[in-house]
C-alpha cells in the first residue's frame, strides 16, 4: 500500500482527490490543506507520493515543499499539479510528474505511478538541470 500526501488549499480539489485514491486498490491517502500540516505529515508519516499544488496560500510554494520533501525523503515520488498557465513543468523538482489542471483521475493515477518510477530510478536528482 502506498501513501499519498495531497497537498492543495482547495478543499473539494482535496477531497476529490481523496476521493479518487480511496477508491483505488494499493492506496491510502492524506490530506494537507497547507504547507504547516503538509510538513507534520511528512515528519510523521512514511509518505510515498507527494501530489502538491504550485500555489499554495502563504510564502512556501508546492515547489519548495517538494524540493524539501526529496531533501528529507530521498525516495519520494512527486506530482506537481497546478491550473496556473505560467508554471511550467521546467519549474518542478528534476523526478517530478506535472499535471496541468483540469486532469482526470486516470492521468493522476499514470502521473503517479511514472513518478514512483522515476523516484526509484532516480532517487538523487533533486532539480532539473538548465
């Protein structure tokens, strides 16, 4: 069973999300509806996945959380989602899967499997290089 952490600060992307995963053999899932309970969960709990929006409310962006999580979970697998037309996926950690919203819950759940791939194959390349 794998465990993914849904960062967002829409509460229904959130539970759609939540939603989706719960009804998907092979994985559980937690909510965070920011960073300060993204980062608890992820000192508590073994985190497989972090599936995190770019803009989140405050000064920490879904980017620097993920960056951060690689920096204390070496084998995380990350999917970046956003609806922001002016990120684009040269932005997001190196491994990282991006997902343009709107997105449907089988191109979540391909984004999320290619990024456990790429975690394992992967496991040290934090950023892209330029």
């Amino acid at each position: 069973m794998k465990t993914v952490l849904i960062v967002d600060d829409d509460a229904l992307v959130l539970e759609a999300l939540d939603l989706l995963l719960s009804h998907t053999e092979g994985f559980r899932s937690i909510r965070a509806r920011g960073v300060a309970s993204a980062r608890s969960d992820l000192q508590q709990a073994r985190i497989d996945v972090l599936v995190a929006d770019v803009i989140l409310a405050g000064s920490t962006t879904g980017i620097e959380l993920c960056e951060r999580a690689i920096e204390r979970h070496p084998a995380i697998a990350i999917v970046v989602i956003t609806a922001d037309n002016e990120v684009q996926c040269d932005e997001i950690p190196g491994r990282g899967i991006f997902l343009r919203k709107p997105f449907g819950g089988e191109q979540l759940l391909d984004a999320i499997d290619a990024a456990l791939k790429r975690a394992v194959a992967e496991p040290h390349k934090l950023m892209r290089a330029d």
